[in-house]
C-alpha cells in the first residue's frame, strides 16, 4: 500500500508541476498588452453579430455596452430565434431606448435540422452582409463588454498572418451558489488549456470576412454543433493565425446551481469530444487531475481504517498540499485577470476570507464534479440546449430532432442564473 501512495504522489507533483508551468506561460502572455491600436481611419467596418433565443439576466447590459463601442464604422446584428421569445421585447426597448440606428433586428428564418440553433444564425446574419463588411464579430449574450473591446478585438486582424482574434470568459468566484463556484474552479484551468491549444471563444471572436470564404466556415457552422471549437483546426489548414488578446478577459458575475453546472459542463466537454483538435490531451489532463487525487483520498480512508498510519498520513499531507498548491495557483490567476478587468475600468467584486475559503473547498468538490460529468459526457449521443433537443453520430452528423418556441419554463427561477 505504501507503494501505491508514493507512486501516486509522484503523479501528483507531476501533475502540478505541469500545471504551474502553464500557468506561468499564461500569466506572462497576459500581462502583455497591445501597444498600438488601429485609428477610426484604419478600422475596417465590421458586423457585430448577436444570436439570442430566451432572456439572458444581464441581456439588456449586454446590449448597452454594445451599443457604446469606440469603434468608427460598425453595426449590431441581432439574430432572436422568434419575434414571440422574451429577447426580443428587451432588445427593441434597448435599442429604442438608445436611439441607435446601426442595428438590425430579424428573426430567426431558417430552422436548419443538421446543426444547432445558434449556427442556423449565425449563417444567416453572415450571408447578409454586403461586400463592405471586412470582419464580423461574435459576442454572447452573458458578455458585457469594455467600450474599447471591438477595436481591441479587431486590431489584430491588421496582421495578414492572423485570420481570427478572440478573448475568453472569467466567471466571479463570490457567487452564492456551489454551482457558481465549481464552474469558477474548472474555467480557471479551462482558460489556460483553451490559450495553450489556441481555442477560441465565441463570446468574443473576431474573423475576417474574407476568410470566412476562403475556408468555407460557413458550411462547416451548417453541419456543426458549436460555431468556436473548430476553428482552430479549420483555419489551420490554411495555415491562418488565431490571435488571443490577452485584454479581452471578460468577466461574467451570472450565477449557476449545480443542476445547471451539470449541463453546462457537458455541453463544453462535448464540444471538445466532438471538435478538439487535442481530445486526448483534454482526457489524459482529467486521468491525472482527476482520477490520482480522488485514489488518493480513497487510500487515506482505505489506510485510516486498517491502521497503516504512515500510508494514511502520507496520502493525507500530500493531497492537502496539492489542494492548497492548486488555490495558490488560482489566487495568482485570479490576481493577474484582476489586473487586466481593472485596466478597463470594469467593476468586480473584491475576494473575501470567506470567498477564499469556498475557493479550497470548492477544488475536491470541482474534481468530484468534474470526474463525474467527464465520464457521463462520453457517451453522450443527445443533448438539451436552451429546450432544444439534438442528436449525433459524429462532429458533422448533427440533428435537431424537436424544436419549440422558447417558453418560460425554460427560465432559470433566479434572475442572476444563466440560461446557458
């Protein structure tokens, strides 16, 4: 027995000791910021393009900020599943409340059967557009943008060799619900890897027009699950560059139980089972942050209970250590996005004692969690997203297999929860 703990703690620095090294090549990149922007003259117009089916909490936040960007020549493109969904009563009022007259509002027109809801919009805003849009961005409906973030967004794009640009998410770690703070734990390291394997974020992604033609992204969106996963290996093959702008880190402060971190989560990890370029990579991370410190703490039980006190010590230290490592690690990403959210002026809620106490005792928690979904995500063959149920048989071979209106029962009871 004692073997078997050494061995396993052996895993574990391992394990950590790549996990550090990632998160220090991550910490420098995102401390580097762009140093100079594009002028109003040399911003090319883009097409900002919003596709929503239910009433997001922040939605009408959402709409403002995009309503007061700093950016020259762009317009707001709403693509809302029905005239009927709840959306679009806020988006009008917002619109109208704004006085703005670079948006365009339409209902969704073709409900296509072999991809999700929200590809069917976003090909349909895209092929909209006349030739004078030289890039499109995407942007969720949980993102409150910056006033700076399209021209940041787009500014890279001036770089022939970079075809795409895109940000990620951050979600607050002093939500009120455990939910919350799982999915807290498990973006942390999620932000990393996607930075690491180059995989963009559809709530904030800039393409260029012309490359959306030239790799024909559209047909790909007509036949896929997700619109952001896949590009990666897309644009590759046309050895086209995906640029991550490290001030582009957004922060989301919706709240999330766990009935809904449950689907959540497995809606991520399918679209890495079905699109990532390093699914394996992806499993072999969660064998050995997952699967070594849960043997661990079965074997401190296991020991504990037939009086090995050196094994049971030994796995007890160890994996304390481990988890309070892995908070250090979180304090000091936390720290540094704090940074960058501050930079904007972007309000955020400050960590508490108590905050960081939730912190640790959310890791075993994000572990068990995550192990848990990890393994029901594998043979996944369906899937519920926003009361829209699909099929599929492999990442091309999508089906909508019943379609409804959105209805209020699809509505989060808690006004802060997130739809998604």
């Amino acid at each position: 027995m004692n073997d078997l703990v050494i061995f396993l703690c052996r895993c574990l620095t391992v394990a950590l000791a790549v996990q550090v090294c990632f998160m220090l090549v991550f910490l420098w990149h995102l401390s580097s910021s762009q140093k100079h922007l594009l002028t109003d003259e040399e911003l090319p117009k883009t097409a900002v393009i919003l596709c929503l089916r239910g009433a997001d909490p922040f939605l009408s936040d959402c709409l403002k900020a995009l309503l007061n960007q700093n950016y020259a020549q762009y317009d707001l493109k709403l693509v809302i599943d029905r005239m009927e969904d709840p959306a679009w009563t806020i988006a009008t009022d917002t619109v109208q409340e704004h006085g703005a007259t670079n948006v365009q509002i339409s209902p969704l027109r073709i409900i296509r059967k072999n991809c999700s809801l929200k590809c069917s919009a976003l090909i349909q805003a895209v092929k909209e557009l006349d030739d004078s849009y030289q890039a499109i961005a995407l942007v969720d409906a949980d993102t409150i943008v910056h006033d700076n973030w399209l021209r940041e967004l787009v500014t890279p794009l001036a770089n022939p060799h970079i075809g795409a640009t895109t940000g990620n998410r951050w979600y607050v770690p002093t939500g009120s619900h455990w939910g919350s703070i799982v999915r807290y734990m498990w973006n942390v390291y999620a932000v990393v890897q996607m930075y690491l394997y180059g995989i963009p974020w559809g709530g904030t992604l800039a393409v260029k027009t012309e490359i959306i033609h030239q790799t024909r992204l559209l047909d790909k969106w007509g036949k896929a699950f997700c619109e952001d996963t896949m590009m990666r290996q897309i644009l590759g093959k046309h050895k086209i560059q995906i640029k991550f702008v490290p001030s582009l880190m957004m922060l989301n402060q919706e709240e999330c139980d766990l009935t809904g971190l449950k689907s959540w989560m497995q809606r991520q990890l399918l679209f890495c089972r079905l699109y990532h370029p390093h699914w394996l990579a992806v499993v072999g991370n969660a064998i050995l942050t997952i699967l070594c410190p849960t043997l661990l703490t079965v074997l401190f039980v296991a020991t504990l209970l037939t009086g090995q006190w050196y094994a049971a010590s030994l796995s007890l230290s160890y994996y304390s250590s481990y988890v309070v490592a892995l908070l250090l690690m979180v304090l000091l990403l936390e720290q540094g996005v704090q940074l960058v959210i501050h930079a904007h002026a972007q309000p955020s809620p400050q960590l508490s004692l108590t905050a960081i106490f939730k912190m640790l005792m959310g890791i075993p928690l994000t572990q068990w969690v995550y192990g848990f979904v990890f393994l029901s995500s594998l043979w996944m063959s369906k899937v519920k997203w926003r009361g829209i149920t699909y099929k599929f048989k492999s990442p091309w071979k999508i089906r909508l297999v019943e379609y409804r209106p959105y209805q209020s029962i699809d509505q989060p009871v808690s006004p802060n929860i997130s739809l998604n």
